[in-house]
C-alpha cells in the first residue's frame, strides 16, 4: 500500500512541476508581446518547477535503480529506459517544430543553421550559449548528464556509487565557490543544477530507510521557504539550488506518505493530478509550441488575461492527448519491443 500511496504522490509533484513551469510560459510570452495579465504577477517564479523536476528526477530513479546499483548486467536494460523514455518523444516534438518552420517558411537564426547545432539540438548535447531548437529542452542536456553519471557510478558498485556521488557534490560546491576561468564543459558537468539531482537521491534514500511523518517534513519545506524569502536576494545561485533543491526535496518526501484524500471532491482533485504527472514529459515538451501558436494568432483580438486562460488549457489538454495518443502507445511498443525483450 505505502508504493502505491508513494507513486501517486510522486506523480502529483511531477504535475505541480509541470503546471508551474507552463502557468510561468504563460506570463513571460504575455510580457514578450508587452501585455501585462494575472499570470505575469502571480507565476513569475513557476520557472523553480524545473527545479522541481530536477530533485523528482534524482529520487525516481534512484528509487526505481537502487537494487540495480553494483549489478552490471542491469546496466544495458537502464541505458534503454533512459533512452526510449527521453529520445523518440522528443525527436517528434523537434521535427515537428522543424517542420512547422519550413512549412510557413519561417527562417532559423542565422546561429541555428548549422549541422552542429541541429545534431546537438537533437541528442541534446549542450549548445554553448544557445538553446536548443526546442528552447526548453535545455534542462534535459542536464537530465542526460544525470543519466549517463547514474549509470557510470551504478556499474561501479554500491560503496564506489556513494563515494563518486559525494565527490560529485563536493566538486560542484569547490567548484562554484571559486573564481575560475569559464569552462564549457565544467560548466554544465559541475553546475548547479546538478547538485538538485544529488539531493533527489539522498532524499530517496531517505525514504528508503525511514518512516516519514509529512508533517515535519512539510515544517522543513516552511523553513527553506522562509529562508528563500529573507535571504532570496543576497544568496548566489549555489545558494539559491540549495534552498530549491532542500525544499523540494522535503516536499517530495511529504508526497511519499501522504493519507489518502476523502471526499468527492478532493479525489477528483487527485485522480486530476495524477493523470496530469503522467502526462507531465509531454506537457512540457509541447507546451511552448502551443503557448507561441495562440500568441501569435489572438495576442491583438483577446484580452490578455482570457488569453492567458485559454493559453492554459489549450496547452495542458494539447499535452494529455499527446501523452494519451503518441507518447503512452510509444512507450508501451519501445517496451514490449525492445525493453521486455
């Protein structure tokens, strides 16, 4: 009973992640066409949704891996998980975009034309001061990382995987306290961002090893909140991932154990979440799609904050069919025929 409370807990941060980083897509396309709406104001922080995904992302798979870790012969089926869950999915919404393009004859950013950049935009390699074609897909370059390390360190061994973690942290710390010469490379290996993916872990093995009572946990989440607000504008940006990061990481362990709603209403509300979590990689690979399509076609015949509503919706049931008709039968076919094999 407790996996199955933890699983839909999960998948109801994942929606929140998801709606956040959305409601924030909303506002900022709003104020890019120089309308001001609700959304500008009251979602100007929904970007700290990646931050979310991030500590989700280190706690589901080390959760879903940890028996893995030190058995080698696993390490194959983990690298096909990874893949076929991130790669052709993505590869739609890319091609799609690249399609849409030259089907209106839109013209690439003279940056854009080239071989490199289209290959790194579709392995999703970092591009050097540069988003990819799928401008929010910058966040899976670091996803890839996270990935590739977890299965370098899980084919070492148990007691190497803690250490190479630890070291992994402690470079990251050394490595954004001091001044040094900009590295491409570094950059993205040692950011930030990275450590929110340790702290997922840690907090899964937590979870792992522990009774958790969501209301200290939910206590802690108050803490770092708080922290953010008195010290948000003083603090650096390893300051600021360690806050996020904390604090998610503390409302990720609250959603492992909480009771199950009563009442009609509020198992609506869950069975809502739940449905919008599994939907949440679709959600926000196509979301910047559909927010930029409306914009452009009604931003001068619509009030912006109904726009701004109907941007909402339109966008987040774009997303779930696409879950519902393309990515879940995808996913179901990679499975059955090259995971399950």
């Amino acid at each position: 009973m407790k996996s199955k409370k933890k699983i839909r807990g999960i998948q109801s941060c994942r929606a929140i992640a998801a709606l956040s980083v959305l409601l924030y897509h909303v506002g900022t396309t709003a104020s890019a066409y120089h309308h001001e709406s609700y959304f500008n104001l009251l979602f100007s922080l929904g970007h700290l949704g990646v931050d979310f995904f991030f500590v989700l992302s280190g706690f589901i798979i080390f959760n879903a891996h940890f028996g893995d870790i030190g058995d080698r012969q696993k390490g194959l089926l983990y690298a096909k998980k990874r893949f076929f869950r991130i790669y052709p999915i993505f590869f739609i919404i890319t091609s799609s975009k690249v399609l849409i393009f030259l089907m209106l004859g839109t013209e690439f950013r003279e940056e854009q034309k080239s071989v490199s950049y289209f290959l790194s935009s579709y392995l999703l390699f970092p591009i050097k001061e540069q988003f990819p074609l799928v401008n929010v897909a910058w966040t899976l370059s670091h996803e890839i990382i996270f990935y590739f390390y977890f299965l370098v360190a899980m084919l070492m061994g148990r007691r190497a995987f803690y250490f190479m973690t630890s070291v992994w942290a402690l470079c990251i710390l050394y490595y954004n306290l001091i001044d040094h010469d900009y590295n491409f490379a570094l950059f993205y290996i040692l950011s930030t961002y990275n450590l929110e993916f340790i702290i997922g872990m840690f907090v899964a093995l937590i979870y792992r090893q522990t009774t958790i009572n969501p209301r200290y946990t939910l206590a802690g989440v108050a803490i770092f909140l708080s922290a953010f607000i008195y010290f948000g504008s003083i603090l650096s940006d390893l300051g600021l991932r360690f806050i996020f990061g904390s604090g998610f990481g503390l409302l990720v362990l609250a959603s492992t154990s909480l009771p199950e709603f009563k009442g009609a209403i509020l198992r609506k509300v869950e069975e809502l979440l739940y449905l919008t979590g599994n939907a949440s990689y679709s959600i926000y690979l196509v979301h910047t799609l559909v927010i930029t399509a409306i914009y452009k076609a009604l931003i001068n015949s619509m009030d912006a904050n109904f726009l701004g509503f109907v941007t909402l919706f339109v966008s987040l049931g774009t997303g779930i069919l696409f879950w519902k008709f393309v990515e879940n039968p995808l996913l179901q076919f990679t499975r059955k025929k090259f995971i399950n094999k």
